[in-house]
C-alpha cells in the first residue's frame, strides 16, 4: 500500500501538478493585473440596473449602485445611476447619501453636482449641510461658505454655518470660522458658534 501511494505521489510530481492551496472565491492572485475585483465592474454593474425590466427594481438597484459607486469614490457611476432612477423619491434619497458618501472621499466638487440633483429643498439641505461640515473638517472654507449659500431653509443653513464654523476653526482656520459664524441669522445661535471660535474648543 505505501509503496502504491509513493509511486501515484511521484507520477504526480513528474507531471507538474501542485500541492498548493487554490484561492478561495473572491481572491486575487498576486501580480496578476487581470484578476479584478468583481465590486470595482461599476459600468457592467450599471447596465445590468438598466436592464431591469420592472421600474421598482431597477431603481433599486440604481440607488445601492449610486450609493456603492460614491462608497468607492466613483464620482461618475454615482451621478449617472441617480440621473437614470425613475422615481423622484428614491432618487432624492439616494442623491443625498451618494453625494455625502463623495465628499468623505475629498470629493467635494462632485457631491455638489450630486445634490444639484435632489428635487426636494429639505433633502438637498441635509445634504448640502453634510457636505459643508466634512469641508469644514478639511479646512475647505471657500466650499463651506459655497454649499451653505446654497442651502435654502434658513434654519438648515444656520445649523451648517454653526458646525461648519467650529470644524474650521479646530482645523487651525479661525479667521475662514468667524467669517462662517457671521452667516448665521439666528443671533443666540451665532454667538454660540463665535463664544466657541473664541474659546478654541
């Protein structure tokens, strides 16, 4: 019996097959540049949305698209998967997360012309709002000051200005923050948002 298995071990040996482990589903083998991650076929991944017969799954599956491709920094998959989502509702919602999802990968420029997509001025402003605070953070005043001015409930833009104002100034941008600051309307919340600029919280 051993003398049968080293003889099937050698012809196996002779004949080059190997021992190693074969990559599990998902891997990629290492130095070979057509192995691609199947996550990362966005424009294959977009004309299967489109494919979709029923307008309620297709736009379902435009948004996850919308909102996987933002994840990924894939500014362009994003916008044309919202712009294809047949219905106002859901495109809105996922312009709003698709377009945050942008500006947390320093894509600030895009998830502007992302929000210019929502027809709704509540959602636009949350997003707009969320986009100015993360340029805040990244010490971007001329973005904050630029998405603010777009947002068109003044309450919304209040908000933005106040935490938009203390980003910047813990981003070492004290003078762009008391400019934020003094878009404020809201005169309590204002001097809020200056008593923290001079604090230097």
């Amino acid at each position: 019996m051993r003398l049968a298995l080293l003889t099937v071990v050698s012809a196996l040996i002779v004949s080059g097959c190997s021992f190693e482990k074969e990559p599990a589903a998902g891997d990629s083998a290492a130095g070979d540049p057509a192995v691609t991650s199947p996550a990362a076929d966005f424009d294959a991944r977009y004309r299967a949305a489109k494919d979709i017969q029923s307008i309620e799954k297709g736009n379902e599956a435009l948004a996850a698209l919308a909102v996987n491709a933002a994840e990924s920094g894939n500014a362009e998959i994003a916008i044309k998967a919202v712009e294809a989502i047949r219905d106002i509702g859901v495109g809105n919602i996922a312009a709003k997360n698709s377009s945050v999802e942008l500006a947390n990968h320093g894509q600030i420029e895009a998830a502007s012309k992302l929000a210019e997509k929502i027809r709704d001025t509540m959602i636009e402003g949350e997003a707009r709002a969320a986009i100015a605070t993360i340029a805040a953070a990244a010490g971007d005043a001329d973005a904050v000051k630029a998405e603010i001015d777009k947002i068109r409930n003044v309450g919304l833009a209040d908000s933005a200005a106040r935490d938009s104002a203390v980003q910047l100034a813990r981003a070492g941008k004290g003078e762009s923050a008391r400019e934020v600051a003094e878009k404020i309307s809201d005169t309590s919340l204002r001097d809020d948002a200056l008593k923290q600029i001079a604090a230097g919280d």
